[in-house]
C-alpha cells in the first residue's frame, strides 16, 4: 500500500504553531491535507504531531471516503527544532506494524510547509516513481539562480557556475528542491534510513510551486496565491 506521511509537530522558530496558522481562511495544514485526501493514488494518510491541538483538528478528516486521515502522536524526543524527519517517518512506519495489517510498500512524505502543490502533483510523482522503477524521487522546480558562497579568507567563491562565461537563464538546467512531494520505497527506507537513497528520481513542477512557509511573509505570499486559485477554479 501506499502510505502519505504528513509530519506537524507544535513548534516553529520563525512562525508560532506554523501548521495551524491562518492561510486564506484555513489552518495551514489543511492545504496539505485537502490534497492528500484528493489524491488517487495514496491509500492512506497520518498525520504525525506532538500539539494536542492538531491531533484533534485532524480528527476531522478520519472519516474521508477517498483517502482515511489517521493522525498518531509523536514522542517529544523527536519532536525538537533539531529532531530530522526521517525519525517521524521511523516513528510512524512502527506504529502503522504493530498496529495496522496493511503492509507499506511505498512512502510518501508531504511536508505540510509546501501548500502549492496539487493532488494531481502527488499522483503523477508516484505514477513518475512506479513507472520509472525508482527507489526514491522528490519534487523540484526550475531553478534560474547563481550561487555564491564565502571561500577562507571571506572571498566570494561561485558555487557550480563560472562567473567569467555565464550561461543564459534558458540554458540553465538546474533544479531546486521545493519540499512538496518526497516519494521513497519502504525498502529504500529501511535500508538508507533516509527519505532519499539509491535511484533517485525528480519530479519537476512549476516554478510557482517552489513557494515553502518558514517566515510570515511566506504564509501571507502563501495566502494570496492560494485565495486566487481558489477564485479562479470557482
């Protein structure tokens, strides 16, 4: 089966209670969760939180005809500003063993800080996945930027362009991670230990969906754009 993971713990340096914070109208985390319950691929999605609060806001979607919403409680030492996803992703395939007979075969991780993307995106990044027989893919977006970064003694050093013969932007094949969509075999997983190992595919997606919340400026820019895609199906 085809399990989506989507890690909400309480606690943000640069927005507080980000994933339950206002955008367009909605708590953030139901922009991921509205897409996930849209998907046809996905069998089933749990949400993994620490905050009391979202744990009972997702209750809410357990009842999903499409795609049933299960939301488990994540232990509090791994649930810091330093703890990784992949120990959540750990976390929450145990608990789907000792408490569910399904069997995961393929995991995908949907970041509740990436709301642009769609359900189509996360069905064409796992049919992309199964077709091309990864073991691992993520979504990325066209990326036009040149690099810099500080060498030893403070110089400015070009990071993977040359700055005296630099390419024209529709020369530039270069892509960035948008934290959308990441798809890994359990196999993969089990074996790296990683969301990301062995061949790793990329999904590449729009540039207006390169768009991630870390500070309240995104949640705003996050929020118009989503109200007008929301006008502009209705």
């Amino acid at each position: 089966m085809i399990l989506g993971i989507i890690p909400a713990r309480a606690g943000s340096k640069g927005i507080e209670n980000k994933n339950m914070a206002s955008c367009a109208g909605r708590p953030l985390i139901d922009w991921t969760l509205q897409v996930a319950t849209e998907s046809k691929r996905l069998d089933h999605v749990v949400v993994s939180s620490d905050s009391t609060e979202i744990l009972a806001h997702c209750a809410g979607w357990a009842n999903d005809p499409l795609t049933p919403v299960t939301a488990f409680t994540r232990p509090d030492d791994i649930s810091g500003d330093d703890s990784r996803t992949e120990a959540t992703i750990e976390h929450v395939l145990k608990v789907w063993d000792d408490t569910r007979s399904e069997n995961v075969d393929t995991i995908v991780l949907l970041q509740p800080t990436s709301p642009m993307r769609e359900a189509r995106h996360i069905d064409e990044a796992i049919f992309q996945f199964k077709t091309e027989d990864l073991d691992s893919l993520l979504s990325v977006v066209p990326s036009h930027s040149f690099l810099w970064q500080f060498g030893p003694t403070g110089e400015g050093v070009p990071v993977a362009h040359d700055p005296i013969s630099r390419p024209m932007r529709q020369q530039m094949k270069q892509y960035e991670e948008n934290g959308a969509i990441y798809v890994t075999s359990a196999e993969t997983f089990g074996t790296k230990r990683n969301r990301l190992g062995g061949r790793i595919g990329l999904y590449v997606m729009p540039e207006e969906h390169r768009l991630q919340i870390d500070t309240p400026l995104d949640l705003k820019l996050a929020g118009e754009m989503l109200s007008w895609r929301s006008m502009a199906v209705a």
